[in-house]
C-alpha cells in the first residue's frame, strides 16, 4: 500500500467541494443572466383580473323611511271628555267599527232643550194659523157687507190688515221653525260625533290622547289615534341634488331595511316632489314608490337604503374599472415628430364620458395578457358601469386576463407596502 496516495474519505471530500463550486458558479451564472442579459417579464411588475360573466347594475343610493300609504288622523269634532277608547295600538279595525265615545251629556242636553224649542214653536204656529183663519173669515165678512153697503170703509180695511198681519205671523214662526230644524240636525250630529268610528279599514299604529281626557275642539280637531293601512307601504327617499337628475318616472327601485337579512322590497318610482328639504345647507328631494306589504313585515318609520336603477345587465362580461386606468399612455406625435406634450414626454390621455351610467356605448382601452406573457393593448366597447365594474359589449372574452392595477413589490420596505389607514 502506496503511504503517498490519497485516503478514500479525503477524495470524496475534494469530489464533493468541487461539486458544490459547480453548482454555485451555475447558480451565479443564471442569475446573472436573468438580471442583465435575459429579456424582462413585461407582465411581472402587474395584478390581473379574469374576464367574467355576472350582473351588473348603476344605481342611485339613498336613505328612506317607511310609512304607509294610506293612513288617517282619526280626531274629535266635539269638545268633552273622552269617555272610553275601544281600541288599543296594534288591533285591526275596519270602516265603521267604533273606536271611542265622548261622555255625551252636554250634547244630549242640547238636543234635549232645540227639540223642546221646536214643539214650543209649532204649538205657536198652530196658534197663529187659528188667527189668520178667523182674520180671513171677517175679511170675507167685511166683503160681503161692502156689497151690500151695510159696512164701512174703514171696517174692511182693518179687516183686510188684520188677516195680512195673521198671515205674516205664520211665516215668521215658520221661519222660526226651519231655523230650529236646522239647530236640532246640528245638535243631532254633534251627539252622534260624541261616538267615533274608523274611517277606513286598517291597523291602529298610534293613540295620541287617553282615557279620561278634556277634549277642546273650538279651534282645531284634536288627534286621538292614527288608523293606517299597512298592505301597501310608501318609501320616501330624500336623495341629494346631484342625483335626482338621474331619476325618471317609473324606473325600478329596491330597498333593504336594517335586521332584514339583505331582503329586497321592490317598486318603481312614482313621484319626486319639487319642492326640496335644506337640512345642513344639503339641498335634498323627496323621491316616492310604493311596496306592496301583505305579511306586514315592513312596519312604520322604518329605515330603509333605497337603491334606484338606472341602468342593468344580466349575464353580462364585466371588467372592473381598475383596468381603464392602468392602460398604456397614449402619445400624442405633433406635425414635427416631437411629443405634443412639453419636454417630449408622454402624458396618458383621459378616459372620455362619465365613469359610471349609460350614456350609450363608449370605446375604452384595456392591457391583455397574451399567451407569451406580452401585454396587448385592446380597445373594447363598454355598456353599463358604475364605480367598480363595467359591461363589456365586444372587444373581450369571457377567460381573458386584463391588467388591473400594479403589483406590490416585495422588496420594498414594510411600511411603504402597508395601506393608510382612511
């Protein structure tokens, strides 16, 4: 045995250094490569979004609150205690069902006193009729006598004053009697006021007064309880002045309400008032729809986020808006080949048309992944958007990779790829 030769562990040790100097030099080599010689990925430094099918709609947000449609203040014509309410919040009522009773002995007592009035009048008119049957008998009397020249002159022209006086008498207390007819109906219908009834068939939602209470009624008629039907409720939407040009009549609207589980209550417009409510210098307008309400789950005063439709898609290719923005700036050449812009730079030119709506179809420009992992530039037809997506008409498929905004790059600093807190 050669003392001079190498020891087997020491010649695998040298096999294995040179290996590892190998593969460092190859690990150096490639990277080196990729860095400064290789061509870059243009689609690296980018987030992308797949091309979808989906709904799509531009809406108008507001806050509304729910009352119903038809309701009524159910007051008292006559003035007096209220004796009893038959009624208590929540009960189902319907027309003609008596709700409460004012103690009616004030009117009783006045019908009681007109109708005795009215007999006195008429035993008068009996009276006065007696009198101008016997001033017509004299005066026919008179008459007969004057024929014959056995009277006076003066004896008939008595007679003939004292029947017309009998007979003014009559209608006077006629009159009289029409006018204490017409008391005793008053009177009759203020007792019958005494007993209220509801005008409407419907739910009792509020009692303003209570039992045993001084009703005055001399200047206005005071509010006991409110009878409202709840099968079909009224949406009152105030929305602000920038918006309610948006709005047209009988285009579609739906609400959710706090606690409902994203339910949707849906109906169409039916009336903006013209006249606006200032509340903190914000000018906003009264926007209403009716919804229909058969199981009375929607209750009054609720809160209701009211979404108008302006416009809609169904299964439609959607591309968010992110992409419009992110594609290529457009360089404008002037007539001497130089940049139009100053210092020969390029600016991106502006998106033309509102960012959200439907104001006919419009021509965009988005970035597209090809299959070599290029960017295309590809112009495309939008339809309806609104602030997150858009509907595109041509120029996509559904599949399709757009570029929507740029990557974080992670070799920046933490705080610097952190998002701000709004």
């Amino acid at each position: 045995m050669n003392p001079s030769a190498p020891s087997p562990k020491r010649r695998w040790r040298r096999v294995a250094i040179a290996l590892l100097s190998l593969a460092l030099l190859g690990a150096g080599g490639y990277f080196a490569w990729s860095k400064y010689l290789a061509k870059p990925d243009e689609a690296s430094g980018y987030q992308f979004t797949s091309i979808s099918r989906g709904d799509i709609e531009d809406v108008v947000t507001a806050t509304g609150m729910l009352q119903p449609r038809d309701y009524v203040d159910v007051g008292a014509q006559v003035s007096g205690q209220l004796k009893k309410i038959h009624v208590e919040v929540g009960s189902e009522v319907k027309a003609g069902e008596l709700l409460a009773e004012i103690d009616p002995i004030v009117l009783q007592s006045r019908v009681d006193a007109t109708r005795a009035q009215l007999r006195n009048l008429r035993a008068q008119l009996m009276q006065r009729e007696s009198d101008r049957r016997l001033a017509d008998l004299q005066l026919r009397r008179q008459r007969n006598l004057m024929a014959e020249d056995a009277t006076t002159a003066d004896a008939l022209q008595t007679a003939e004053a004292t029947q017309l006086g009998a007979q003014a008498q009559v209608e006077a207390l006629k009159a009289q009697i029409d006018q204490t007819e017409s008391n005793l109906r008053a009177d009759e219908a203020n007792l019958n006021y005494a007993r209220i009834y509801a005008p409407i068939t419907g739910t009792v939602v509020s009692i303003t007064a209570r039992q045993g209470q001084t009703l005055i009624a001399s200047q206005q008629a005071p509010v006991i309880l409110r009878v409202a039907d709840l099968s079909t409720m009224t949406v009152q939407t105030q929305v602000s002045e920038a918006d309610v040009s948006r709005l047209t009549l009988g285009m579609d609207a739906y609400f959710t309400t706090l606690g409902g589980e994203g339910r949707r209550w849906r109906g169409t417009l039916r009336k903006i008032e013209p006249t606006p409510v200032v509340q903190n210098n914000v000018v906003l307008y009264n926007a209403l729809f009716d919804v229909s309400n058969p199981e009375q789950a929607l209750m009054t005063q609720m809160t209701a986020q009211v979404f108008f439709v302006v416009a809609a898609a169904r299964d439609a290719l959607l591309v968010p808006m992110s992409a419009f923005s992110t594609a290529a700036p457009r360089v404008t050449r002037t007539a001497a080949g130089g940049n139009a812009a100053g210092g020969g730079e390029a600016r991106p030119s502006r998106p033309r048309g509102p960012a959200s709506g439907t104001a006919g179809p419009r021509h965009r420009t988005v970035r597209v992944a090809a299959a070599d992992g290029t960017l295309q530039e590809r112009r495309v037809e939008v339809g309806v958007s609104n602030r997150v997506q858009a509907q595109v008409l041509s120029g996509l498929e559904e599949g399709d990779r757009v570029v929507s905004g740029a990557a974080l790059r992670t070799d920046a600093p933490a705080a610097a790829r952190r998002t701000p807190r709004l």
